[in-house]
C-alpha cells in the first residue's frame, strides 16, 4: 500500500488539486448546486477523462445534470481539468488553502455533494442527524432502543439512508454501530443507485471500504449511472483494496 500512495502525488498542480477535493468534502455548504456540479464535471474530467457513460433516462434528472456537467468540459485534458477545479476553487472560496479542512478526506463530489441544513433540536434528532454530527455515543443509544431496526433502512429527503451517511462522513465507528443492527441491508441503494460501498470508495474512505468488505458488501453493484464502486474510487488505494 504505501508504494501506491506515493506518486499519488508527483507534482504541484497534483497536490493542490488533491487538497482542494478533500476541502470540497467538509465544505459542501459553501457552495451552490450549479457550483458543486461544475466541480464534479471537472473531477470526473480530470481523474477519468472524457465522459464514457451514456446520457441516463430523462426521469433521471440527477444523473443527466451530473453527465452534462461532466460532458460539457471534455475539450479539457486532465492537468487543464485540475487547473480549472483548482481555480474555480480559488474563485469561490479564496481563502480555502488556509482552512484545516484541506487536511481531511474526499468526497462525493462524485454525486454532487448534499447541502448542509440547520439541524432540529436534540430531542428530535433522528438517527441520520446523529450520524451527520459524528455523534456516535447518541447513534449507539438510538440502535439500542426498540424499533430501530423499522428505521434503519429508510431513505431521507436527500435518497440516502444511515448507512450512506456513516459511509460517506468516513466514521468507521459509528459505521462498525450500525453493522450490528439486525436487519440492515449492506447493499442498500440509494435514489441514485450508489451503495455505501460506493460512497465509501468515492470519498477515498479506506476503513469504512474495509469494514464494508469484511462484512460481505457486493462491489458487482451498478448505480443509476452504470457505474461500480470501483468505477468510483478516489485514488489507485482505494482500486487496491477493491481487486
């Protein structure tokens, strides 16, 4: 593993189009849904290349916006792809280079990232609530109340359920909780047809990616785009561990 990270990495333009998906992931509220669009079309251009799927259905209007954004830059090769992510991300948050997020992890730009809300009030946090806040104390003791496995499996607003999210946030913790729950459905797809295999891959989560493999995740799966969670994969680790 540690010969494929290095030359992850090999060269300026490299690293700082690494450091700005990675702020993307925990900053997702800083930004517009046209935005983060733009962001996605240039990551796919940038690691994948020219769009290769082709245009999903009419009804599935979130996988169409995400294939036109990535479409409508495939005039970019890949440096001039991170140039322009690396400059949109100047432009629109100036001051991204300083903030610690720039040292956590990636994200799902790859779908286009959901909008953080204000949140209701302790007494009526739901389970999904608890997971966006890392807070894994109050998610342990909604799983050990009754009727938890009735919830678990249920898509929010945004078409994901409890697992997506603890996936997707990288808590291993709380996604390890969330294992013991009888009843839940591993391979749980979300409206966009994405596992939590397939957000754990995106985001570059390497221990939840683990931990949903130990548990018998099927990374055969295909989203609304055709893709698997290899398809997806953050970086040449994240392939590895999905050999």
């Amino acid at each position: 593993m540690a010969d494929l990270a290095e030359g992850l990495v090999d060269n300026p333009l490299d690293e700082r189009f690494e450091k700005a998906t990675k702020f993307l992931q925990h900053s997702t509220d800083l930004f517009k849904q046209d935005q983060l669009l733009q962001f996605y079309g240039l990551y796919k251009q940038a690691t994948v290349g020219v769009c290769n799927i082709p245009k999903p259905a009419i009804y599935s209007m979130g996988a169409r916006a995400k294939w036109y954004a990535w479409d409508k830059v495939k005039h970019l090769d890949t440096n001039a792809a991170k140039q322009e992510y690396v400059r949109l991300m100047d432009q629109l948050a100036p001051d991204w280079g300083e903030s610690s997020a720039g040292e956590a992890g990636w994200v799902s730009v790859s779908r286009p990232k959901r909008l953080s809300e204000s949140g209701p009030d302790e007494t009526n946090k739901s389970l999904i609530d608890r997971i966006k806040e890392d807070d894994l104390e109050g998610v342990r003791d909604m799983i050990r109340q009754d009727g938890i496995c009735t919830r678990v499996n249920v898509l929010d607003h945004e078409g994901l359920a409890a697992i997506h999210w603890a996936a997707d946030r990288g808590n291993v913790d709380i996604l390890a909780s969330l294992l013991t729950v009888d009843g839940i459905d591993i391979n749980l797809q979300g409206a966009d047809g994405q596992t939590a295999l397939h957000y754990a891959s995106s985001c570059g989560n390497v221990e939840c990616l683990q931990l949903l493999l130990k548990h018998g995740a099927d990374r055969s799966i295909r989203d609304e785009e055709g893709e698997t969670c290899s398809d997806v994969a953050y970086n040449h680790i994240i392939k590895a561990c999905l050999v």
